[in-house]
C-alpha cells in the first residue's frame, strides 16, 4: 500500500473495515462510472492480428471490474450467456479459421465468419454435378429453388411437411453457417444409423438436446419453449430429463450423467451442448482429429471427426432397464457388496471395505468387498465441489472438549413439517454428530442448549469450547448467557472464511450428498430432504471415519 493511501485506513477498526474503505474510495458505485465501464466493455473490439485469449482476458478484466461497482455486462440479453460459453465459442471459430487458412482458402481474412461455399479446392464444377435434393445440374443443393421455396412456406399453417424436410440442419442457438451446402447434406445422408442413435458434438447449442425420450429419466415435461435452428426454423422443447452416459476414459470405462437434457421431438439428431458441459464438468479443446473433455487434471476424447465439421460424441446413452439392473447389481458377479454400498448411504469403497475386514458390522455376511460401478444416485448426488483446506490443528484428547457447530440452508423446499434449515453439532475426538432441523435459524440457541444437556449428561463430560462460524444465529444474547453461566467459551472464524470451519462445512457436506444419493436412488422427491439428513446423519455415526485413525466409528468413539 502506498503512503499515498494510508490517511483511508488509518482510522479502520479491522481488515473488513479498511478493505471496505479502500474499495468505495477505488471503485465507486456510482451511476456515471457504472455507464463509463459499460461503455468501455461494449465498445472493445478486436484488432486484426490480435490473439483471441488475450482479447478475452481484457474483456474478462473489464466485466469484472463492472461487476466490482455493482453493474452488470448482460443486461439487455434475454437469453443465459457465459464466460465458458462465449469463450468455447470464440476458441473454436478460432481453430476453424486457422484449419482454413492453412488449407489455402483464399477467402479475405478481414471477414468476421469465413464460409467455404465458393473456391473450394477439388470440388466438381456445378453445371456437371446434379443437386441432392431436386437431382437436376446446375446448382448445389444449397442453392436449389425448390428448397429454397419450401423452407419459406415450412411455417404455413395449411402446409403439411414434406419428405425434402430431412435435409434440413437441426442445429440449435448456432452462431454461423459453415457449409451450408455440404453441411446440411452431411447431417442428411452420412450416416445410416437410426435419427435417434446420433449425437453430435454441438458448440453453439446452450442446452444438452435429444429428439427420443427412451434414455431419460426423471422425465418433467413443461411448456413448449422455442428453439430457434441455424436454417431460421422453430422447433418446441417439450420436457427435460436425465441421461445417463457410459464413456471411455483413461481409467476405463466410466458412467455420467447428462443433467437438464432437453426433449425436442423433431430434432433430426441429438446435441451434446459444449457450453453446458464446460459449465457443468469442465474445459473442451478441439483439434483436428476430434475434441477432448477434462476434470480434475483427467483429459480424454469425447467426440471424433466425422468431416464437413462435424464431431461424433463418443459416449454411449444407457437405457433406463439397463440402468434399472445397475442399480440392483451394481457390479458384475458381486451384488452384495454394492447392496451394502446402498443399505450404508452410498459409503464409499474403503469405509465398507474397513467394516468387513474389522468385522464391525453385524450382519454383513460377506467375505470381501468388490469394486462397483459408478452407481447413479452417486453419480447424480455427488458433484465435484472446491476442496476445503486441511485442517492443521491439533486434534483433541477429551470427549466435549470442542464442538464444531454450522447451519445448513434454507433448502429450495420445505420438509412436511415446515423446516428449511438444519444444524450439526460435532464433537472434535470422536467426530460423533447430532443434527437438529429447524424451521429458521433463530432456533439454534435453543438446539445448542438442547445438544448440551443431551451430550453431558450421556458422557459425563463437560463442554468447554463452540466454534462455529461468525452467523448472527451463533452471537444472540440468550446463547451469551448461557455459555457464560456454564463456563463455555465461543470461538467465532473470521468473516468469509469457511476453510476455517472445516470439520462442520465438511460434515455438512458429507450429510447432504449422502442424503442426495439416496433421495436419487429412491427416486424421492426434495420434500424428504429432512428424513434423508436424519438417516445419512444414523448412518455416518455408525460407519468408521479416517478421520479417527483408529478404525473405528464416532458411535464406538
């Protein structure tokens, strides 16, 4: 900080406060600054030569520095855009000018879009190749009259559809025509497979799309939405589901789920949406021989050149009897072990491992645990999230000595009793939890009060210290009392730093997807979030826990 800067935070009684000062003196909130960024972001062009990421990166910096004094660089679009989805775009239309280029395309590089319609290398003379919709010569299909006159009376409503239909391109949200001639034909007639089997590759679709529903699960259907296609026709989007997906990756074959799949019945193929899925699971590159998908430092193919500029997705839909006998075997030649996985609330492979080799358990009559397939309420219920930090201090020795406390919610929908919330109690050596559902968070004093008693009275200890994060719900005077005539002291992270509360964020983590899984295995809808807490709460105490180290579970702690 320069000296300069020092007289507006000398005053400042803490880092929150000075940081506060510092930026309503550095990024004014005001309207004239709001509409001088916008301008700014808006009126930003890329300089011929210019390189695409670094022209991203300065629109980045720009939106960002928008959003720091409370503006906004959607506003005005009616539809949902993202920096993944933007940038995805613009990278590939990218690589195809480079690919074009270096093919000798003579076409004139100040072109915003490039088509390759005209002067392309080895194709045949129009006037000796016949069209592929109407057979005459003389004109590409592209070009065809006939075609032409029927995609301008398609939307008539006294007008039937006709078999010409087929050749039309069924792209969704697309941003250029590249081909259109060849393009359109090449989505007709390359390939004999069944409409419905087809998925392609699609990097202007904002949405996962299929015209079949034979794959989906948790089917929802809903008012038509529009659809608009690259050739300016309107399709309906009719319902919404899931499909599950069986894909080849470096650690073999592997299961995952296409969420929020849109159901178009007069799609002519599917779409996997490249947008939607560097949102949802991470960054997808292109390059000439397919495109390539990665998380969590794992990179494989997703989609293989077809030509014409088309990528064929390489992963396999699962149909739901397919799906249905996963879910009762889970594994090839062992179902038990994957039945326990369920019966336990999705545990993982080690921990079920721990209690069979420890013989912890009673009832769980078998001798070895078998690796399952990824199973679906797994695979829908836990969803890769930012790693909290380890938690570096020393654990204690005594049963009460801390409690990690957090609250959970408001969840989207109430249980049947009308609670929104839940709160975890976890005792720091044990790891043993208690969970309180609540209705808001102004009962947590009360809970705590509860858990109190409960806990000392079963144990015979005493409790000495609560942390829990800095939440008003944590600091009412009621609470103060209480820990102060019992001796309890309060310790309180800093503001926005969770990493901090790591035992109680995690556990409630480890509560909610537990909880997840097993309302998606069920096939329960969210009013049972609160039975589904409860039970993953049951269960968690009883399975053993890493964090022990001692190979046994909170409950035998």
């Amino acid at each position: 900080m320069e000296d300069s800067q020092l007289p507006l935070v000398r005053s400042a009684s803490g880092a929150c406060d000075a940081w506060s000062r510092l930026e309503d003196h550095f990024e004014k909130k005001s309207l004239a600054n709001k509409l001088f960024l916008r301008r700014r972001f808006f009126t930003t062009m890329m300089e011929e030569g210019d390189d695409v990421l670094e022209h991203i990166n300065k629109l980045k910096t720009l939106a960002e520095q928008l959003e720091a004094v409370g503006g906004s660089t959607l506003e005005s679009r009616s539809d949902t855009l993202s920096w993944e989805l933007v940038t995805s775009r613009l990278l590939h239309e990218e690589m195809k000018r480079k690919e074009q280029g270096s093919k000798g395309d003579e076409a004139s590089q100040g072109q915003a879009f490039i088509t390759r319609d005209n002067q392309r290398k080895g194709r045949p003379v129009k006037k000796s190749w016949p069209c592929h919709n109407c057979g005459k010569i003389g004109h590409w299909m592209a070009e065809c009259p006939s075609r032409i006159q029927e995609n301008t009376e398609r939307h008539r409503p006294q007008r039937a559809q006709d078999s010409g239909d087929r050749y039309r391109s069924q792209r969704a949200n697309v941003a250029q025509e590249e081909d259109s001639g060849d393009y359109l034909f090449s989505i007709g007639e390359t390939t004999s497979a069944k409409s419905s089997d087809i998925w392609l590759v699609e990097s202007g679709a904002t949405q996962h799309m299929t015209c079949s529903k034979k794959f989906m699960r948790n089917y929802k259907g809903f008012d038509a939405v529009d659809v608009h296609l690259a050739d300016d026709g309107i399709v309906k989007a009719i319902g919404s589901g899931d499909i599950v997906m069986s894909m080849k990756t470096p650690q073999g074959m592997k299961k995952g789920v296409l969420t929020n799949v849109w159901h178009i019945p007069k799609l002519s193929r599917n779409l996997f949406s490249v947008g939607r899925f560097t949102k949802d699971v991470g960054p997808v590159t292109f390059t000439k021989d397919g495109c390539y998908g990665e998380a969590k430092g794992t990179k494989w193919k997703i989609g293989a050149r077809e030509g014409k500029g088309l990528f064929k997705l390489q992963m396999t839909p699962v149909a739901p009897e397919q799906a249905n006998a996963a879910k009762s075997s889970g594994c090839q030649g062992d179902t038990t072990s994957y039945l326990w996985h369920l019966r336990l609330g999705h545990i993982g492979h080690d921990g079920l491992n721990c209690i069979v080799t420890k013989n912890i358990g009673i009832g769980i009559d078998i001798s070895s645990v078998k690796k399952w397939d990824v199973c679906e309420g797994c695979a829908l219920g836990k969803q890769t999230r930012v790693r909290f930090q380890s938690n570096t201090t020393a654990r204690t020795s005594k049963l009460l000595e801390v409690i990690h406390s957090d609250v959970c919610g408001p969840m989207s929908m109430a249980t049947f009793s009308g609670k929104r919330y839940f709160v975890t109690f976890i005792d720091d050596k044990s790891r043993y939890c208690v969970v309180y559902l609540l209705k808001s968070k102004s009962e947590v004093a009360a809970k705590f009060m509860e858990y109190a008693a409960m806990a000392e009275t079963q144990t015979g200890k005493r409790v000495k210290y609560l942390q829990s994060d800095n939440g008003g719900e944590y600091k009412p005077n009621k609470l103060a009392r209480f820990c102060a005539e019992r001796g309890i002291q309060q310790r309180f992270t800093p503001p926005y730093t969770p990493q901090l509360n790591g035992v109680a964020e995690r556990m409630n983590r480890t509560l909610v997807e537990c909880a997840r899984c097993m309302m998606e295995h069920a096939g329960l809808g969210k009013s049972y979030w609160g039975e589904a807490v409860m039970t993953a709460m049951f269960l968690r105490n009883r399975c053993p826990t890493r964090a022990i180290h001692q190979d046994k579970s909170p409950y035998q702690v």
